[in-house]
C-alpha cells in the first residue's frame, strides 16, 4: 500500500531489478509472485500505473546502473517500507566475498532466491544476461564468491568489432554443434563455448560439492537450457524472488 492506506488491506510487496538493458518488476503477496513485467525506461509514470492496481505496503529497488534520483524520492515518499538495497542492507546469508560494495546487488539476490528455493543445498547460480554470471552459495547458506564473463551479445560484438573480416551475427537458437559457414561458426562458437564453459564450472564444483544444484536465470536462459548435459532448474524470476527474500528479512525484523 502506499503511506495513506489502511492497515485491513492486504498488503503487496514491489520487487524492482534495474538491470543494464532493462527494468524487472515483480509484484508479491507474502511469497507469491502475482505478476512481473519487463520495461525498457522505468519511471515515475509507469511506477504509478503499477501501484495504482495494488495496496504495495514495501518496495525494493536494486540498480546495477547510476541511480536514478527522481524515482528513488518518489519510492522513498510513497511505500511506508522501502529499501535501496546495497551492501549494507541486511541479508538473510553470509556474504563472504572480499569486497561486497562492488558485488552486483541482481548477482547477491540471485543467490538468496535460490537458497530459498532450495534451502540446505549447495547451489550453482548462472545469470546469462548482458553479462554471465557464475555464483555459489553453500548448504549453510554463504555465499562464497563467483565469476563474470561476457554474455551471447558481447562475444558476437566482440569478433566482429575486433577482427576486419568477420561478420556481425545475430544471436539464434537454432544453432549445429559444427558450424558450416562463417556465420553458422561463428553462432555456434559463441552458444557451445557457454554451454560448454556452464558444464565446465558445473563439472569442477561438483569434485568438492558432490550434491551441488545448478539454477539457471537470466533473458538468455532459453538458448541453453535444453542443451546443457547436467540437470538445472531454470527460474527466469530468480533476482525478483531473491529481492523479495531481502525485503521480508528487514520489513519482519
């Protein structure tokens, strides 16, 4: 709700993932996801249309780009809880990684939601967006650290833009494990890397942590996750569910 509403309404929570190229917003009751969006821009215009539909009671915002001041005053004025979430936000695990202010806030919320979903477990997080993102936490629930490497469009940008001949190639699923032209090499160079780079981290996490699960997120999760060879669970909602973990964790305390 927002600060005028009344306290027998129920109450929703407002889950927002300000990523590179794009906004996530998820609406909750209690644990459950009702609804989400993908915007290009978010604002204050599209933020109203939102909460207009629903008593949002507490909000959540992490941004891993430059912080938007309007929207940030306009969430702060209008939700009796918000939070802006950034290394010192209380979570619910152990953060072991050396230097958690430049830990990306979408990579921490990945790995809650995923504890969540599979609590007492040893959890591989991937996130293959702009960027991939490689993430462990353990059964105790702490998080050891992780990887980045470039995403799909980095590498097809980056063979074209780094090399004078080869052609700019756009991403599709369709892809042979050998190619047989530039363009069809090029494509499944870039996908089979990744598959095979994911069933590489999986593979060597699993001599030490036998039981490890993998969750696989992220807009590019459909180019593999009929192709990996390890069982994974795909949630394309991971980040909005761990966002709604971190809110529930400081709203209750």
């Amino acid at each position: 709700m927002n600060k005028k509403s009344g306290t027998n309404e129920i109450m929703y929570n407002l889950c927002i993932d300000q990523g590179n190229s794009s906004t996530k917003i998820g609406i909750f009751k209690q644990d459950i996801l009702l609804e989400s969006h993908v915007y290009e821009i978010l604002g204050v215009t599209e933020m109203t249309e939102i909460i207009s539909r629903y008593s949002v009671n507490s909000c959540i915002l992490s941004s891993v780009i430059a912080n938007n001041n309007e929207l940030i005053n306009y969430l702060e004025s209008t939700f009796a809880n918000f939070i802006l979430l950034n290394d010192k936000t209380p979570v619910p695990v152990i953060n072991r990684y050396a230097t958690p202010e430049t830990l990306g806030k979408d990579r921490l919320a990945a790995v809650i939601g995923a504890a969540y979903l599979k609590p007492k477990t040893d959890l591989l997080v991937v996130d293959a967006g702009t960027a991939i993102t490689y993430d462990f936490i353990d059964a105790q629930k702490v998080y050891r650290g992780g990887n980045i490497a470039p995403g799909i469009d980095m590498r097809l940008r980056s063979l074209h833009e780094f090399t004078q001949k080869l052609p700019l190639v756009k991403a599709e699923n369709n892809s042979p494990l050998l190619g047989t032209d530039t363009q069809s090499a090029i494509l499944s160079g870039v996908l089979y890397g990744i598959v095979f780079e994911i069933n590489g981290y999986i593979d060597a996490l699993k001599i030490k942590y036998p039981e490890l699960s993998t969750f696989l997120t992220g807009g590019s999760t459909f180019y593999f996750d009929t192709k990996l060879k390890n069982p994974i669970f795909a949630e394309k909602n991971l980040v909005l569910i761990g966002l709604n973990r971190i809110l529930q964790f400081n709203v209750q305390k």
